[in-house]
C-alpha cells in the first residue's frame, strides 16, 4: 500500500488544474470559460430590430433646407 501511494498522489496530481493555467488564445483556462459563458450568453438574446436608415427617427422633425 504505500509503495502505491507515490503512484497515486502523482494520478492525483495530474487529474487537478487551475483557472490559471494558460489555455487558448493567451488567456488563462478560466477566462477562457467565462468568455464562453458571455458568447452563450449573447448567443441566446433576441437579435435587435433593423432600422429602416432612410426613414426619420421618432420625435425628430423633419428639416427643410
């Protein structure tokens, strides 16, 4: 059992990552999720209305020259 436990803290060792650890692009493994999450997140919001450019805004007066 105890020559068992060198190999098994190692296993351990190996299993286990930090949010610091350097992952895709430059960015730490824990950004990298977070930037994940905010893309998911802006993926799933309704897109916003087009805006028709040629017609006036609403409560602006038409200018005549």
């Amino acid at each position: 059992m105890i020559r068992r436990a060198p190999l098994a803290l190692a296993l351990l060792m190996a299993g286990c990552s930090s949010d610091s650890d350097p992952g895709p692009g430059g960015v730490t493994k824990g950004e990298a999720r977070q930037l994940d999450q905010a893309a998911e997140m802006l993926a799933k919001r309704p897109a916003a209305p087009l805006v028709d450019a040629t017609a006036p805004a609403e409560g602006q007066a038409q200018q005549k020259n």
